[in-house]
C-alpha cells in the first residue's frame, strides 16, 4: 500500500534485501531510473550509470544494511542531471530487523527516489510514512522542516515547550536525527518535500 501510494505522488520505491539485490522496484522507480540509463533488475544490484555515482550510492546502501537495532540509518542524495534528465532525489532507509524472518530474501533497505524537479511543501502523511512518525510528530516535523522554530511551532499548535521538546526527542529517534539543523536538512533534503 505505501509503495503505490507513493507511486500515485510520484516518489519511486526500491526495496533491497540483505545481499544488496533488489527484491522489488515500483512502476515509477523503473521509469525514473531507466530515463537516466539505471540498470535496474529484479535479484541484482542496483547501479548507477556512472562510477562515482555508484561508489557513493553503494557506501550509502551499505550504511544501511549494517544499521543496529534501534538505529536507524537514513541517507539522502542528490544524483546530478544526465543528457535530457533533471537531476534525481534518493533516500536510503534500513528497514527494521525481523529475526523471525532472518534470510536473503529478508527486506533490509528501502530506496524512495523522485525527480529532483518535483517539489511542494512537506505532507504530514508522507512524514509519517517514511519516518514511521505519529500525526502530531508529522505536524510539528512539517512545521520545523519549514523553517519554525520549536517556540514558533509549539505556539503554531497549541503545546507547552516540554511537549515540544519530547516531541522534537521522538522525531531525532525516528529520523536518526541528532540536531535540529541536521533534521531540517534531512527533511528537506529528503523524499518528503512531495
């Protein structure tokens, strides 16, 4: 469901598994990586076409797939314009272990890519699709990624300042976050500015 949902805003899904092969890719992940010469194909890595493109995403992917419990690991990227194509937007998140379902066909890292071009004002629902984020968290995360303060957002939505800050502790634990800055940038540099 989350994967067409992004589909329908235009934001590209693939899914990794332990050994770095991909386990799906969604209709707008393939469009928007075939458009810029990606090769993208079901039981194999994912590569970029060009080899420092693919150094710095295969690091990222590794990052990931080595995330504790706990710990997420979230990376974004901004891959340049190739020929006739805009410039591309990649996420890179660990998925949670499940040692239930401990195998190579196990899920371990997603990948939500869009058109670098595409850009609105962040959704609440997309904040809490991709950061597992509760929908007061995805509001006062909005309000910060578009510049609020915490005093600013926490008046904006009728909270006390402690609210705020265990709000603002909960979101660093889900975004990976550790900073208010670096949350910013993360949030604006990342897949939810749809």
């Amino acid at each position: 469901m989350l994967a067409s949902t992004l589909d329908h805003l235009g934001v590209g899904t693939v899914i990794l598994n332990e050994a770095g092969q991909i386990l799906t890719s969604s209709d707008t992940a393939r469009a928007l990586l075939a458009a810029r010469h990606w090769a993208i194909t079901s039981g194999n890595p994912l590569v970029a076409p060009d080899r420092a493109t693919d150094e710095d995403l295969q690091k990222q992917i590794q990052s990931a797939l080595m995330a504790q419990p706990g710990n997420p690991v979230i990376h974004c990227m901004t891959v340049a314009a190739v020929r006739e194509s805009s410039p591309l937007r990649l996420l890179v998140k660990s998925i949670p272990r499940n040692t239930a379902l401990d195998t190579q066909r196990r899920a371990a890292v997603a990948l939500f890519l869009r058109d670098a071009l595409h850009c609105l004002a962040p959704r609440a629902e997309v904040l809490q699709m991709l950061f597992a984020l509760t929908p007061a968290e995805a509001c006062f995360a909005r309000l910060i990624a578009a510049g609020a303060s915490m005093e600013r957002a926490g008046r904006q939505l009728g909270i006390t300042r402690n609210t705020c800050k265990s709000r603002l502790r909960s979101i660093f634990i889900k975004t990976g976050a550790t900073r208010q800055a670096a949350l910013v940038g993360l949030l604006r540099d990342s897949l939810v500015w749809l």
